[in-house]
C-alpha cells in the first residue's frame, strides 16, 4: 500500500496579504528582497568562480567538462532560478548537476577520479547544495532566508579556497625558513628581532648590575632574565609564522585566533612585524633628537 505525501503548504505571503500591507511596509519588503537578490547572486558567481579554477586544473577533459557544468549551475541557481512567487523548484537537470555525486566527474568513464585536494571534495559538495536551496527561499521570508543561505555559501567557498590554497602549498617545494632577524630576512623581521634582542640585553644587564658579586651565579640568573625578556616575542613570531603558512589551509576565525594569542604574548612584536611601527627600514637608534622645547 502506497501513501501519497500531502500536498506542500505555500508559505510565502499571500497575495491578500501582501495588497493589504501598508505601501512603505511593501516597498521595504521589495528593497530588502531585492537585496538578497543580489547577494544571492554575487555569492553564486564567488562559488562558481572556484569551481572553475578546479575544473581549468583537470588533466581529464570529461572532468574538466562536468565542473564547469557544475559552475554553471551554480550560478544559475543563485540567479535568474530564484523567482519570487514561484514554486521554489529546481528543474530536474539543475537536480541531477548539482548533485553530491559531481565531486566523482566522469569516473564511470575514465576509471579516475577528478584531481582535487585533501578538503577540495567536501567543499563543492556543499556549496551545490547551498546553490540548490536557494530558490525554495522564495516559499518563506525571501530577503532573511535568502541572505542567510547566501553567507553559508560564501563561508563554503572560501573553505574550499583555504583547501585550494593550502593543496597547492602542501606540493611546492619546502621553502627554507629563516630565524627572526635573519640578515638577508624581511625587513619587519629585523625590526621584531632588534626589539626582543634590546629587551633581552636590558634584562641581562640589569640582572648582572645588581648581582655583580655572585660570579657564575650572577652571570646564569642574568641568562635566565634575559630568556624570560625574549621569550614572549619569540613565541609571538613563531604563532604569527604559522598563521601565514598556506599549507595549513586555515580558516580567518583560526587565523584571528593565532593572531589574537601572539598579541597577547608580545603586542609590540606582532605590530612591528605587522608594519604597525615603521617598515624596518631605518634604524631607530640613528634617528637624529627631537630639538629641545624652547
């Protein structure tokens, strides 16, 4: 015995109600709708954008082929699909080419599978679906739904870049990472170093001024301070060297949080390496003295 499902419930807003409406509610609703219009379709063509950059690198050219449709659903998903008033129904080719099974191209064919990398096949899966849900938004409140499923899709595309970004990384050859301060080294990375290497020295000179008469003891506690000054900044410009490194695919919330973790250990580093206090291209100490007031 079959059961047939019921009937779906509209859920847009009536014409009734929608003719019954105050004229500056009803204009307002067509502004905020036609907001999320275009936003819709702005983060359609951000998400096809990078699916094309995955199909321009397919050795295949029936994987190739079957991203681009898949790029080119998506944008028309997120577009001229979303009609007010409508169904919501996506035609049954748009279903079948944004379906999950894209991520597999034409293996049935080639006996390969597209060449993606690890994070890039949970991505366009993900954002096919976001793109595929769009158009029903016009069955509930367009404008809060229609922005909503939007941002979703912008955060599935930009995890799919940081995969991108650090697959592509991850291939290159390993770069040779230099110390803080390094002489041949970025110009802000000797401006961090000199400002922990004086903080160190301080640290070291005054611990040995106060305990001059302790000889080797004196020298290991004034070793110790002077470990204890650089420490921080050094621990800061090592969180801020992994933040930066593409190979790990990290997410801006993650980045913040590396960035906020080195601030708190040494503020002054991460500003200097930031180009907050200058280029590091002059020297502090050769900077001529502020003429005398008066």
């Amino acid at each position: 015995m079959t059961t047939s499902l019921p009937a779906p419930v509209p859920l847009h807003t009536s014409a009734l109600e929608e003719a019954e409406a105050p004229e500056g509610r009803k204009q307002a609703r067509r502004a905020a709708g036609l907001a999320a219009l275009h936003r819709a379709a702005e983060a359609g063509e951000a998400a096809a954008r990078w699916v094309r950059g995955l199909a321009g690198r397919q050795c295949e050219e029936e994987h190739a082929r079957l991203l681009e449709r898949a790029a080119a659903a998506i944008t028309r998903a997120s577009g001229r699909e979303i009609i007010p008033g409508s169904e919501g129904l996506l035609t049954e080719e748009l279903r079948y080419t944004l379906a999950a099974d894209m991520i597999l191209g034409a293996s049935h064919t080639t006996g390969t599978l597209p060449e993606l990398h690890r994070g890039e096949r949970l991505a366009p899966v993900t954002v096919c679906a976001l793109a595929a849900a769009l158009p029903s938004c016009v069955l509930g409140d367009l404008a809060r739904e229609l922005t909503l499923l939007a941002g979703e899709l912008d955060a599935a595309t930009e995890a799919g870049r940081s995969a991108t970004a650090a697959g592509d990384a991850r291939v290159l050859p390993l770069r040779q990472l230099r110390a803080l301060g390094h002489e041949h080294g970025d110009p802000l990375d000797r401006l961090a170093y000199r400002r922990v290497f004086d903080s160190a020295v301080e640290s070291f000179e005054i611990a040995l001024h106060y305990q001059d008469d302790r000889g080797e003891e004196a020298c290991e506690e004034a070793l110790h301070n002077a470990l204890a000054a650089a420490g921080p900044g050094i621990a800061a410009a090592a969180l801020l060297r992994v933040a930066s490194d593409p190979a790990l695919g990290l997410d801006l919330d993650q980045w913040e949080h590396l960035h906020r973790l080195a601030a708190e250990l040494d503020l002054n580093v991460v500003e200097d390496l930031g180009g907050a206090n200058g280029d590091g291209t002059t020297d502090t100490d050769d900077r001529p003295a502020e003429p005398a007031a008066g």
